[in-house]
C-alpha cells in the first residue's frame, strides 16, 4: 500500500520486527541517472475506518515523492493521471520562474491526461516538498522531495521522512465556504475569535526593522491559547477542526512503525504538509538535536520539542540508547490535544498503543525557537538595496485575508539585496512563503538577529519579523502564507523582476 511505503515497518504489538530490504528513504534509495516520471494519481486511503479518495503523487516504482542527489539536474516528466487539471510546485527548490508550478503565473494547468517535463538544476542538498498549489493540496496532493549530499550519503545514520498533514472528509471548497459561512455569522471564523478594525492600522514602528533596533510594538509572539488583549479579541488558533492528523498517510490508531538499531543514529526530515494546521515536534526521551530548518543547515540546538508551522521542514537527529525499546515522534496539534506520529522501536520491543488525543493542548506556536536559530552559511553582510514594510491583516468577518505594503508593489532588480519587514496586524499567525528564493530571518520583534538561512517563517499575531533575500532569480514571484485557506482569500503577493517580464 502507498503509506506503507515510506519507511521500513513493523507490526503494532509485541513487535518482531521483519527484516526488508527495501527502504524507500535510506540511503540505498536509487538516484536519478535519467528522466523520472512523477505521476498525479487518484488513490483510496482509509482514514477512521472510512474510504476516501485522495491525490497521490509518485514514481512508477510506487514510490510517493523524489529522492535525487544535490548538484544533479531536477530532470522530471510530470503525468496528471486524474481527471482533473493540476500543477506541482517545487516547494525548497529554485527553479527558473516558468518552472514553479502556481497556476498561470506563467505556467498554465496540466490538463487531465498531459505531460509536461522539468529540467533545471536542483541545487543544494535539503528536505523539500513537493505540492499542488490550488485547494487540492487539501485533498493530499503533496510528497517529499528529498535532496541529498554527498555526506549524507556518507553518514552513519539512518533516515526517516515524515508528511504531516490535516484531513477532511469534506472537500477543501466545503471548507472553505464554511469558513466564509461561519465568519459571517459570528465574526469569529469557527467560533475562537480575531481582532478586527486593523487592516491599516499602525505603520509607525516598522521603520525600525530597517536597522539595528525598532519603536513602537516590541510584542514576542504569544504563548497562550486564545489569549486576548484589552481591546481586542482572542488570538484564534486553529479554524478548521479536521476529521483526522496524519503522519505518512496515517493516525496514531495505526500508526507507522519504524525498526532502527539499538544504539543507532536517526535523522528525522519532518516535513507539515498541513494545509491550516501548525504542530510542535515532541521526541520524547530521546536525545536529539535540531541541524536544519527549510533544508538548510543551521549550528545546532538541542530539545525535545521543536515548533514546525505550515510549509516548514525540520531536521532532527535523534541517538537510539543501546538498550531495546520503543520511542514515539509525536506531532502536538497546536494549541489542542489532538496528536499524530510514527513510533521508532528497536529489534523485540514493545509496543504500546498511544491515543489520537493528548492529556494537555499542543503548545502554541511562538518565535523563541526562531530566536535562536543561526545559519551555518548566512548571507554575505550587506545593506538592502529595496526594503518593503509590510502589514498582514485579516477581516474574519468575511473571510479576507491580506498582504499591504507602505512602499508600493515589491518590485526588485536582478542583483538586489531586499528587506521584507513584516507587522502581522491580525489575530492569526502566518507561515510566510517566498517562491524561487532562500531568505535570512534578520529581525523579530524589534531585535536585530544574525537567523537561519530557509524559504518559510512564522509570523506570529502582532509579531514582527524582518527576512532579507538576494535576487539572482529573475520573474514573478508569489509570496504568501502558507495556510491554504487564508492564500486563497487574498493573502499572496509577489515580487516581481522589473528586468524581466
């Protein structure tokens, strides 16, 4: 079956574990030596004891997803296998503008039973993803896209990527259209509030972003459920409650089940795939420590939880103890006690079953992680040549969501170094996405920081964070947040080449 492919199982249960000699993520994974064909597919995934039909995307192998080797080509036929028109964005990678896959910009759909092919350079090694970039993304349209380097190859260590996502048995358009429904009835999306009455308001304190310090609001992102401030009202956390959480297609009632060595080493590439659903990394008792955030490198941090927000990768190596046992990675829904996960286990370990829903709420999301990050190849020091300030706003009431500049359209020039400094004016946090390039997080909430080097970063409600980005890539290109339902109400913009269209 396609979720049983990802990884090396086992059985729920006083575990024997099998030997295989197939792992679809190890390091024997097989590298491109010609064109791939990567297949759109329609499939049927038991969720919850029902059928559902989702998308799938793979090789001919029946493999979901890509392993390629960094400094080779992204050399790929894409086939949409289904009845419905499509297209896949490289989510990490850097491909010429007309190879992005976001829908007529420039590309057109892949229509129902076409082929198109893909070839450009694949560049640095990192934990990608691969996704539609329409409301199918939903419906599961979505696989790893694994680049790996020469050391990785090399390392002693054992690999396990793990999709995170958030499922409905109802369509993304009834979602969607339910969200509209129930902002205008309540005012409050699905019913945990948001502060309206702010969609221009406060520019002043954003200059500051541009230096090495910042007036006006110096807020850290807030680390309570539905908090309120006098004025306004609560933060709202999650606006969709989903049928079920996923980890490589399936729940903790039947979990995925990973045999590593006692004694062994584990890189974890989490990927959340979520479409309006952020989660905290919980390794338990393991010792582990976070290497990479978006795919690239960043000195390392040590923990046991680690935040990941919609389109966020993480990597975590993890060192099994030498004794027998089983160690769940659990993803924490944030700010609810929902869970999903895979269990790591040992050669005669055993196995409990774990609960789809946690004793305490999932922690929610804030920037102290962030704060801490630090790249170990940052940008070159370099003042921005065009800096933007911008305000993420949203009128819940409505369903409307925005990206506003006090500086005109984000217009860049080939060779540019750019600021983006963000004020997130509304009470719900975004993931923000910049397409065809990597940025530097260089301020949040009015420090100036040396951050992690990635292409997706958490805005926290009345948070401010600053990224900066060079421009080598020339085109259109969309920046927007990475919760599906708040990009197809309005919350995508672009940067946008005056040298190239």
């Amino acid at each position: 079956m396609y979720r049983r492919q990802f990884l090396k199982t086992l059985a729920i249960g006083a575990a024997a574990i099998a030997p295989s000699t197939k792992y679809p993520w190890s390091n024997e994974a097989r590298a491109a030596t010609s064109t791939i064909d990567l297949s759109v597919s329609s499939r049927v995934l038991e969720v919850n004891g029902k059928a559902a039909t989702v998308f799938g995307l793979g090789t001919a192998d029946g493999k979901p997803g890509l392993v390629l080797n960094a400094g080779g080509d992204f050399d790929v036929n894409l086939l949409n296998r289904t009845k419905e028109d499509t297209l896949i964005h490289w989510h990490g990678l850097t491909p010429p503008w007309g190879m992005d896959g976001v829908p007529d910009n420039p590309a057109k759909l892949l229509a129902a039973g076409e082929n198109r092919h893909y070839l450009f350079p694949v560049g640095q090694g990192g934990t990608h993803w691969m996704h539609a970039h329409t409301l199918q993304e939903q419906s599961l349209l979505a696989a790893p896209l694994i680049v790996r380097t020469a050391d990785d190859l090399a390392r002693d260590e054992q690999e396990v990527v793990i999709l995170l996502h958030d499922f409905s048995f109802k369509t993304p358009e009834e979602l969607l259209s339910g969200l509209k429904a129930a902002g205008s009835s309540s005012g409050g999306g699905m019913g945990h509030g948001a502060m309206t009455g702010h969609m221009g308001a406060g520019m002043e304190g954003m200059q500051g972003m541009h230096g090495q310090s910042m007036s006006g609001m110096s807020m850290p992102g807030m680390n309570m459920p539905d908090m309120a401030m006098p004025g306004m009202m609560a933060m709202d956390l999650n606006d969709i409650e989903y049928d079920a959480y996923l980890a490589n297609d399936r729940t903790l009632d039947d979990p995925e089940v990973i045999a590593v060595e006692k004694g062994g080493r584990v890189r974890l590439r989490i990927i959340n795939g979520a479409t309006a659903t952020a989660f905290t990394i919980d390794i338990g008792t393991l010792a582990g420590e976070l290497i990479a955030v978006d795919g690239i490198d960043v000195v390392p941090v040590p923990g046991h939880r680690f935040p990941v927000s919609m389109g966020q990768r993480l990597d975590i190596r993890l060192q099994v103890p030498p004794t027998s046992g089983a160690f769940p990675i659990l993803a924490l829904r944030e700010g609810a006690r929902e869970r999903t996960g895979v269990i790591l286990a040992t050669s005669g370990a055993s196995i409990s079953k774990l609960g789809t829903d946690a004793a305490d709420n999932g922690p929610v999301l804030d920037l102290a992680l962030e704060e801490k990050l630090q790249a170990v190849k940052p940008l070159s020091p370099r003042a921005p040549d065009r800096t933007y300030a911008l305000t993420l706003s949203g009128d819940m009431a409505s369903y409307v969501w925005e990206i506003g500049s006090a500086d005109g359209p984000l217009k860049v020039v080939t060779g540019n170094r750019v600021e983006l400094a963000m004020r997130n004016m509304s009470m719900m946090a975004h993931p923000m996405h910049l397409h065809g390039h990597h940025f530097r997080v260089v301020g949040i909430n009015g420090k100036r920081i040396d951050g992690a080097v990635r292409d997706t970063v958490l805005v926290p409600p009345m948070a401010q964070v600053a990224i900066q980005f060079d421009a080598p890539n020339p085109g259109r290109w969309p920046f927007h947040c990475h919760h599906l339902y708040h990009m197809a109400t309005g919350m995508m913009s672009f940067v946008t080449y005056e040298n190239a269209l």
